[in-house]
C-alpha cells in the first residue's frame, strides 16, 4: 500500500511538475519560401499536409513580415530583435569580408534570451551570421548546440563535403566540384551525391528533441529549403532545386525544375510533420509553441517558369525586392494551451517582434535597444491589449536597392536609389499588390514617412546608409 501511494505521489508530483514546465519552443525557418507557397496560404499545386494542418491547429498570420528580403540581415533581425536599420548585420557579404556578415559578443540574441531562462537550446540547418573561430559563431551566441552550415554560400549545396557540429568539421560522403573561385565558402556542385543535408537536419531535430523532452527547450530549425544552389542553375536551369526524389510530382506533366520544386517543399512538410508527430507522441504537444515561417520572399530561378507556382501572390515582388513580395511571409503558430486552433489574424508584425514575445513568455525584461513588441496578446486573441508599431522599417542594397517606411500597418512608403528625393506611397489596405503610387493624394503622409526615414537608422561601421536624405 506505501508503495502505491509513493507512486500516486510521484504521478501527482509529474503532472503538477508538468503544468509549470515552461514551454518549449520549435522554430521552422524555411529559406526563400514565398508567401503563396504551402495550402495554408492558397497555394494548390504543391502540397503541405502538415504545414496546412499545423495552420488548422492554430493561428496563420496575413501581415508578417521578415526582417529583410534577403537571408543575412532577416536572420539578424529575428536573433536581435532590431530592425534592418539597427541590427548588425545590414545586408548579404562574404566570410572574408571583415566582419560584416557577424555578429558581435555584445549583441544579445533569441538564444542567449532563453539560456537565461534555463532552456537548452539548438540550431539545425543554417546560420549565416558568423563563421567557426569568431565571435559570431552560434556556440558564442547562445545556442548550446549547432550543426549545418556556417556561410549561406556553403548552404547553397545541398549535397556538401562537410557541414559543422558545434566547431568541428564533419566530412560527407559526397563529392564536390568547387564554383566561385575560391570566393563563396563551401559553394559548388555535387557530381556524386550520397547524402541530403535536410536528411540529416531532421534526424538531428527529432534526436535534440528526444533527448530534451525532460527540460524545456528552444530547437531553430533553420533548413536551407526550398533556397535554389545558385551555383547548379549555372549548368542548368532545373538543376538549382536539388532534391533526392520527386515523389508525387515525379508524373506530373511539369517542367523538371517545377517538378524538383515542389517536391523540395512536400519534402520538408513530411519532415515537419515528423516533428509534429514526435511531440505528439512524447505526450508534449500542448506545451510546445510550434512556429513556422520563411526568412523572405521566394527565388524560384530553378523553377519553369519561375512564376509557375505564383510564390507571392496575391502580392507583387520577390527575394532581393522591396516590394511586399519580398519581405511578407506566411507565419503559422501552434501552441494548443494557450493559441486558439484555426484562426486567422490580420495584425502586422515582424521578425524583430519575437525577441518581446519570448521575452514575455519566459517571463524576462525585454532587453534595450530592440525595435519589438510582444505577441502574445495577438495570440491570446487579446487584440485590446496589443501594442503595434506605429512604424516599421527595412533598407536592402542590391537588385532593388532602397528604404521602406511602413506606417499602423496600412502606409508604405518607398525611397529607391534611383530618385532619393521621391517617396512613392502605397495603401495596402486598398491595394495589397502596390499598383497605385498614392503620394500625390496624401502629401502630409509622405512627410511623415521622410521624417521617420531621417531617423530610422543607426550608424554602421560596415554598412554605410543606402539613401542619403
């Protein structure tokens, strides 16, 4: 009888254990995924079970926004908590190029935020900010464990010689044909391909979350999919989506790249839904905040032709653009105590906002100098108690070089290089695609917008400003 009131005991003393047990935290960042490109979102020639399931389980945001329309600066914002013209990484370089694409030790990041709280944390896939022996490495800046790839470039290659665990090289049975001269870490082509890095991504994934099911924990799954190897579409065209199979697709009446594209995406919904499944299984699901979104807008070059899949609709533009293709993105987040199952939310916010709303959630200050605000009462359907921002901002220098002002969600002003000296004005509310330039109309709003550009930005001593006012 002592024995099975001991044990009563120790069941009473897990479950209540349980119920305080902070949330864990599984990130999904997808690499160059367009806002129109999983069913959750509309799209209809690819198919997302899992995504669309996971959107059924919880809310899907209309108005999120990255934190740039490239990969480098939208991960620093979403690690910083700083817009694109505060973060420190400003824009997409090489390893080599002293310290640019880095992020510093006094940067505090996602990572570091939750080991404060006690979580263990991870990063699979890839990271962009910081290569092995310098101080933006993900060992230096929170993360607990690492393994993928350092450099986008090397990120590119789905088949690599090699990919990093913490900071050691572990070598792949693959072989490379090196591209770029020397000048892109890791870049190339495999001629003799033997193992899919996604393949290893998600067996890592399920094993950190195995071994982590006792404690809480925060797991960033930053895959390189469904991102082109720019390199391979150098020899062909299709040959950017590198995938190990085309599964569903491979009867389709489709061009190859089409066909390499979708099942790229299929590909990582079943892996995500391996994941969902786990938690599942580890009884976990309700204490675990599941989100899913991309780093920008979509680069389908491998596919044919590239806006077969319409990626952005119903928006215009793409990655490496200004406009709202380029930096909106889908958001998917599931967390079954607290997020009511299938709801929409048509509140703006940014990658920069969740520094706030982990900060809320394990119950710490939000640190200074951040541009972010929390989401939890968007996610708790307490709009009432919501803090937008009045104002949002990106810069890219590239393709479609400029500054973009976007004022309560609804007014987007763009400066491009150009024509520095005019602001064109879209209302997003009336035209979500951007064909109408509304400056004329609103000559009031399009001053205040040049004087939040005025003050937008801090001084870089890597990345000069874009627009000179």
């Amino acid at each position: 009888m002592k024995k099975l009131w001991f044990a009563y005991l120790l069941c009473v003393s897990f479950s209540v254990t349980a119920e305080r047990h902070p949330p864990n935290v599984i990130f999904v960042l997808a690499d160059d995924l367009g806002y129109n490109e999983i069913g959750a979102y509309g799209q209809q020639k690819i198919h997302t079970p899992n995504l669309d399931k996971l959107a059924e389980q919880g809310m899907r945001f209309t108005q999120f926004y990255a934190g740039a329309p490239v990969c480098a600066t939208s991960r620093s914002v979403l690690m910083t908590g700083q817009h694109a013209g505060h973060t420190r990484v400003r824009g997409n370089a090489f390893p080599e190029d002293n310290g640019r694409q880095e992020l510093y030790a006094e940067d505090f990041t996602l990572a570091e935020l939750f080991k404060q709280a006690n979580y263990r944390t991870a990063l699979i896939g890839k990271w962009g900010l910081g290569m092995n022996n310098t101080q933006g490495h993900p060992n230096e800046q929170g993360f607990d464990y690492f393994f993928g790839y350092l450099s986008q470039h090397h990120a590119h290659n789905f088949y690599p010689t090699f990919l990093w665990r913490n900071d050691l090289k572990v070598g792949l049975p693959n072989t490379v044909r090196p591209m770029g001269n020397g000048h892109l870490y890791g870049a190339g082509v495999a001629v003799d391909k033997k193992v899919y890095a996604p393949d290893l991504f998600i067996d890592e994934a399920l094993s950190f979350i195995q071994q982590n099911r006792q404690q809480p924990f925060f797991l960033y799954y930053a895959t390189n999919v469904p991102h082109s190897n720019n390199e391979a579409t150098t020899i062909r065209r299709a040959d950017g989506a590198e995938v190990p199979e085309l599964g569903e697709y491979e009867s389709t009446d489709w061009q190859l790249g089409s066909k390499r594209h979708a099942a790229m995406i299929t590909r990582m919904d079943r892996d995500i839904g391996a994941m969902m499944e786990q938690v599942k299984q580890l009884g976990m699901e309700d204490n675990t905040i599941f989100i899913f979104s991309s780093d920008n807008g979509p680069h389908v070059d491998h596919a044919e032709p590239m806006d077969f899949f319409s990626p952005s609709a119903p928006l215009q533009g793409w990655k490496m653009e200004l406009w709202e293709g380029g930096i909106r993105v889908p958001l998917i987040v599931r967390w079954p105590a607290t997020v009511p199952a299938n709801v929409v939310s048509n509140e703006v916010g940014y990658f920069g906002d969740f520094m706030a709303t982990f900060a809320d959630i394990t119950g710490q200050p939000v640190p200074a100098g951040t541009d972010s605000q929390s989401l939890m009462p968007l996610w708790q359907q307490q709009t009432q108690n919501y803090k937008p921002h009045e104002y949002l901002y990106w810069e890219f220098k590239g393709r479609d070089t400029g500054v973009v002002a976007l004022k309560d969600g609804r007014w987007k002003g763009i400066v491009r290089d150009e024509d520095p000296t005019r602001l064109a004005l879209f209302d997003l509310a009336a035209d979500v695609a951007e064909q109408r330039d509304v400056s004329q109309d609103h000559p009031e709003l399009v001053e205040e917008l040049w004087a939040y550009l005025r003050s937008a930005r801090s001084e870089s001593e890597h990345w000069p400003p874009i627009i000179t006012f």
